[in-house]
C-alpha cells in the first residue's frame, strides 16, 4: 500500500518595502535633548523611515507582500491564507489588517488575520504558517510584518523616539514534500511575567480612549528599556544556542544570522556569545531603528536585494519583543536567488 507523502513547510519569496521620509539623528537633535554620538553610541541606528500622513500600515504591508507575491511564483488566486504581525494595525482591533491588506491585495473570500507578539511577530508567524501546511489545511501562506510605529511614538520622549521606524515585509510560505527546503526547527515562547516592560497603555478595554489617555500620553508606546535590554541579549542568546545544539548545527557555519533589529549592542552581544564573524551577522538597524515585526523580514530582504541570500542557504532568526515574547527559527531559503 503506498503511503501518503509528509509535506513541509518552505520559505518561497520574500518581499519588503521602506517609507520615503527619513528622520535622522540630526533632526531628532532638534527635536529632544539627545544627540548623534549618544544614539550611535547607545543603539548604532544613524537614521528610521517614517510613512506619510496618509500611508498606513496596511499600505506598507501591501507592498511588501506584492513583491514576495511576484518573486514566489505562487498565483494570487492559490494563496489560501493571510497573516499579518502588527501591533500598530490601521484599526485598534477590528477589522484586522490583515483583512484590510487581502481586500488591498485584491483577494477575497481567504482567511485573514491580525496576530500580536510586537517585535516576535513574523517568526510566530512562521509557527502559525508551518501547522497550518504541515497539518494539510492550507498551501500558500501569505505572512506580512508591518508597522506604523511613528503612530503611537512620543516624540517628546527621548528614551522612545530614537528608536523606532516604519516599513514592512513579508514572505511566502509554501507547501513542498521536498524535505531539504523544510523549516528545520522553531522555538517560540512568552512570560507575561514581564507585560510592563513594553506597553501601549491606550487604547484598550483597560484605558477606553478618554481625555486623560490623551492628557497622560497613555496612547504612547511605553518601554523599561535598560531592563529589557539585559532580558533581550540573555534571552536571545540562550534561545539561539538551544536551537543550534538541539540541531547539531555550529554556529560557524550559520551563513546568515538575521536577529531583530532593536539595538546594536543587543546584536553585538549575542553575536559574540556565539562567537559568529561578522560577515555572518545582518545588521540594519543603522538605517531602519526598531521596526518591531516587520524588522526581520526587512533584514532577510536587504541580503536578497544584495544578492547575498542564495537558494538553499540556512537562515538563523532570533527575535524578542512585547509581551514579553521570543522566537528562533532555522530554515533554508527555498525561493530562487535575485538575478
Ligand atoms: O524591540 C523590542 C525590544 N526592545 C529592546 O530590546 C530595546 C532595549 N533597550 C535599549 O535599546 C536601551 O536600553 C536604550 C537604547 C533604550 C537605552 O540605552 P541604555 O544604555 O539602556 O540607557 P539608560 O536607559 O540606562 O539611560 C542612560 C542615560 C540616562 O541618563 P542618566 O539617568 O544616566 O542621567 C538617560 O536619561 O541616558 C539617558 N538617555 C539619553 N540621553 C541622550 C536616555 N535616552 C537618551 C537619549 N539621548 N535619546
């Protein structure tokens, strides 16, 4: 009797796309009492992109995701599920962005939905995108990290405002039953414990929108950000390290490590646990700041649009993030090389 084949999930296309506005250290300077060498020197970013007035995240997101549409091969009409990671969606909840970008994207009568692990965003997304297709529901699995994080930014809050940027990305998730260009390995993990450390207090059913959310800025995002700084670069170490051992692979021989994007001393630190080169690490931060869910895929975008990222090659996710959440994952890059 013939047995039916396992199917894997594979990482087909990527896709991602930065507003035009940049805010720079130098305009920032004039903004708060901060200055260049303070930012490059605590975090390394130099500048952020901001979206438009009338760009929204669902627009960002459309983009990006019609480039990882085009690259995969895949037909609009053989994608069977949307996931968007945001948690500065167009809409505080409802509908989803998800639901928005689909309707953007010209695609209807598809699941849709929004999920919210801030910065641990796109790699949870691959964990929802892998049971989904290994489990046999769907095939093609649209996932889009996308943020307006200049929406609900402070820009009188230094400790804040020199962080975070906008942009978008996503990835195509493809049935195969070709083991070699399965996902590998997935960790992804919450503590609760730790919810205060980074919080949009506004709005919610906690703080409904009032006129004391908008007098005590409730509607900011609000970050503990020396003591999440120790939890990221211990959490993210130890998360890495697990995933290596528990797949007999060294780090040596990781490629691409593409960690979020929040600061370069968090990066570097972990890096150097690891004892990884530096032509292993990939680093944006410089030029995009912290784009929470959408970081990663923007970072896996830059070494595709360099055409560092070829087919096959071993990709090493870590993120960490709100919530207190994080994620690692290990896949090979099953989509074709740029030409
Ligand atoms: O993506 C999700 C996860 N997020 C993260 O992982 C972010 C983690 N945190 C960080 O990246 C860092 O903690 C920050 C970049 C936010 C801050 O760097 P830090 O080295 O942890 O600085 P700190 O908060 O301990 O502050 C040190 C000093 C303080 O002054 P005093 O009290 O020593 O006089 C701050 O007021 O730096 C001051 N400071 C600034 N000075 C100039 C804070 N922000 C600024 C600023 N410019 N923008």
């Amino acid at each position: 009797m013939s047995q039916a084949k396992r199917i894997y999930a594979s990482f087909r296309s990527i896709g991602a796309y930065v507003p035009k506005k940049i805010l720079s250290n130098a305009d920032l300077e004039k903004m708060v009492d901060t200055t260049d060498e303070w930012i490059v020197k605590r975090t390394g970013i130099k500048e952020r992109h901001i979206a438009a007035d009338d760009e929204f995240t669902s627009d960002m997101g459309v983009k990006a995701a019609q480039l990882a549409i085009d690259r995969s091969g895949v037909l609009k009409e053989e994608i069977d599920l949307i996931l968007c990671a945001t948690v500065t969606p167009d809409y505080f909840n409802m509908p989803s962005t998800a639901c928005i970008i689909s309707d953007k994207l010209d695609i209807h009568n598809v699941q849709a939905f929004d999920i919210s692990a801030a910065c641990s965003g796109f790699v949870y997304l691959l964990t929802i995108a892998k049971a989904f297709i290994e489990s046999g529901m769907k095939k093609n699995v649209l996932i889009i990290g996308a943020e307006k994080f200049s929406s609900v930014v402070d820009y009188t809050d230094r400790s804040t405002c020199i962080l975070f940027g906008d942009g978008a990305g996503a990835a195509m998730i493809c049935a195969t039953e070709n083991k070699s260009e399965a996902f590998i390995d997935i960790h992804a993990s919450a503590d609760g414990a730790y919810a205060d450390f980074l919080v949009t207090p506004a709005p919610g059913a906690v703080h409904p929108a009032s006129q004391k959310v908008i007098d005590e800025g409730l509607h900011f995002v609000q970050m503990k950000g020396n003591e999440t700084f120790k939890l990221a670069v211990k959490t993210l170490t130890k998360d890495v390290q697990e995933i290596l051992e528990t797949n007999h692979i060294a780090a040596k021989d990781i490629p691409h490590f593409i960690p979020h994007q929040a600061n370069y001393r968090i990066i570097k630190a972990v890096g150097d646990a690891l004892k990884m080169r530096e032509d292993q690490v990939v680093l944006t931060v410089g030029k995009y700041g912290n784009t929470s869910a959408a970081s990663i895929p923007m970072a896996i975008n830059d070494i595709y649009e360099e055409g560092r990222l070829k087919t096959g090659d071993l990709m090493l996710l870590d993120t960490f993030g709100g919530g207190l959440t994080w994620a690692s994952a290990l896949l090979p890059f099953a989509g074709k090389a740029k030409d």
